[in-house]
C-alpha cells in the first residue's frame, strides 16, 4: 500500500526537508528572525552585519554540509546492501569508516604538516578497508551475506585499532583533536566542505543511477545477473570503489558518523520500494533530512557544548540495528 503513494512520499519529504532548511537557519545562539533570514537569503540585507555573517559564513555552509553527509552515507549503504545483497551492509559495518579514519588519523598524526591532504588519506584508508573485505569475499563467498558482513566488521575492528594504537602514543592535545573528530561533527565545515563533498556525492549518484537496471539484476542472483550481460565482479568493484570515494570525502570532513548508511535504506525501501531508482533518490532525501535534525539536536541539547554527531547516530542506530537483526532472524 505505502509503494503505491511512493509519489506522495517523495513530495511530503521533500517538502519536509525544504522546512528543515528554513527552520535550522533560524536555530542557533544568536537570535535571527524569519524577516531577517529571508532578506538575507534574498540578498535585500545589509552586508557585514551579524545576520549575513552567520547565516552565510557559519549556518548554511554547514546545514549543505549536513545535507551532503546524510544524503552521501545514505546512497553509500543503499548501494552496498545492493550490490552484497546484504541488508545489514553499510559504510561503518562494511570497514569503510574505519579505514578512512585510519587514513585521516595517519595524516593527522603522523606525517609531516601538509604533506598530503586528510581527504586523500581517508581514501586510501578506505581503498584498504575494500581490499580486505574484497579479498575475503572474493569469488562465491559474495553470495553468503553474513560472511561479507562479518568480514567487514573484522576489517572495521582491525583498523579501529591500528588508529587507537597510533592515537595512544600521539601527543596528547593532537590525539584529543583527533578523537573528536573521529566522534563526527560538522563545526568545521565551511564552504570548502561543500565544494569538496557536493561534486563527490553528484559523482556517486549519477553513476549509481546510470547503473540502476544492473544493481536491479544483482537483487535477483549473480546468475540470473550474468544471463543478463551484467559482469557482477567488475559492477561490485567498481560500485564499492564509488563508495570509497564518497566515505572518505565525508570522513574527511565530519569524522565517522555511524549507522546513517544502515537506518536510511531499510526506511526508504519501506516507502519508495527496493528499484534501484527510488530506492538511491528516497534514500538521499530522507538521509538529507535525518542528519539536519541530528545535527541540530547535537547542537542545542547542552548549553554552550556540541555532543558529536557519532554518539547520537550510533545511540539510535544501535537500537535500529538490533530491531533488524531480530527482525532478520524472525
């Protein structure tokens, strides 16, 4: 029944999200009125003045950036439960977080000042993570779903680990740094964060969407794939390195942000369906709108302090992630 109003879905949160947009401008210490973020916004306000700063140079820069994370770790967990046929596959189970945040951490604590961007070692931490999980599941093993989800939360434990043993003996106020940044949160997000990240998740979402009838095939069995002319090994490969790409732009702007990829599927699969189309465009809108709210309850929440954005995620996450697997089991 809900499949048949996917329509009036997609229009209800759209329109959900586009509320959101105006309602989080307005949330913050310094008090702007409607009037006032609309005459910004329209460019009728006077410039320099305390509402045209903070709404163009701190809110909206990072209200795109929450809207490019939630929506990118969205797509990134639809495609990876696609393409494993794994419902319960997603960038942080999948190692994906953790290899990108060994990278970052490496960079970060490691090399020397500016040698490499943290965006490129969170990439290369991911392309790690991908290649341990590819190597065990390599073959026919894809076709057992808990063996690719055990083989990522190994991966993801194994490189948890290598960056709690760099941080360990990191000095102290570079590890802290680090820490709380690998905990997510988007109060270092500005304009370069949205340049970066929107050509990455555009990238990511036209490719997926140019392969939507493939990722169709998959859902059935690699052999009735494979009957339809779609090369599964080369698909997966290239859709995970697709992933990759998007997980480390993100983690190299938020952190780790867990269970985003996981929640936001299963959702939007109950509304919009499970093709590949509705599925990666209700899984953005709906990521979008999630990460806008979690971002504006790790804001307000406590005076005067942020709680990253990781705890909240994972607190609900956690709960949706054993419901699923009861649910799974059932």
């Amino acid at each position: 029944m809900l499949k048949q109003h996917s329509s009036a879905f997609f229009g209800f949160i759209a329109l959900l999200l586009l509320a959101s947009v105006f309602a989080s401008l307005l949330l913050g210490t310094a008090d702007i009125s409607f009037a006032d973020m609309l005459k910004v916004l329209l460019s009728q306000a006077p410039q320099n003045t305390i509402a045209d700063t903070v709404i163009w140079q701190i809110r909206l820069p990072r209200l795109l950036s929450a809207c490019l994370v939630g929506a990118g770790l969205a797509i990134s967990g639809a495609i990876l439960q696609n393409t494993t046929r794994n419902p319960l596959a997603d960038p942080y189970l999948f190692g994906l977080m953790a290899g990108a945040g060994l990278g970052a951490t490496v960079v970060s604590i490691l090399l020397p000042a500016h040698f490499i961007s943290i965006a490129i070692g969170a990439f290369i931490g991911a392309m790690l993570a991908v290649v341990l999980v590819f190597a065990v599941c390599i073959g026919s093993n894809w076709r057992k779903p808990e063996l690719s989800l055990l083989a990522g939360v190994a991966v993801s434990f194994m490189l948890s680990a290598m960056t709690s043993f760099i941080l360990y003996f990191a000095e102290p106020f570079a590890a802290n740094r680090v820490i709380f940044w690998l905990l997510g949160s988007l109060s270092p997000t500005d304009w370069h964060s949205v340049k970066l990240l929107a050509p990455v998740f555009i990238f990511v979402l036209i490719l997926a969407l140019a392969l939507r009838r493939q990722l169709d095939a998959l859902l059935l069995s690699d052999e009735s794939a494979q009957t339809l002319g779609v090369n599964t090994v080369k698909l997966r490969l290239l859709l995970i390195i697709a992933t990759a790409l998007l997980t480390a732009a993100i983690v190299s702007q938020s952190g780790g942000i867990a269970f985003v990829g996981l929640m936001v599927p299963h959702i939007a699969r109950q509304l919009f369906g499970v093709t590949a189309m509705k599925l990666l465009i209700g899984s953005a809108l709906i990521g979008a709108l999630f990460m806008i709210w979690v971002d504006n309850l790790a804001r307000i929440v406590l005076p005067q302090q942020e709680i990253p954005l990781g705890v909240v995620t994972s607190f609900i996450g956690s709960i949706f992630f054993l419901f699923l697997m009861r649910r799974q089991s059932r």
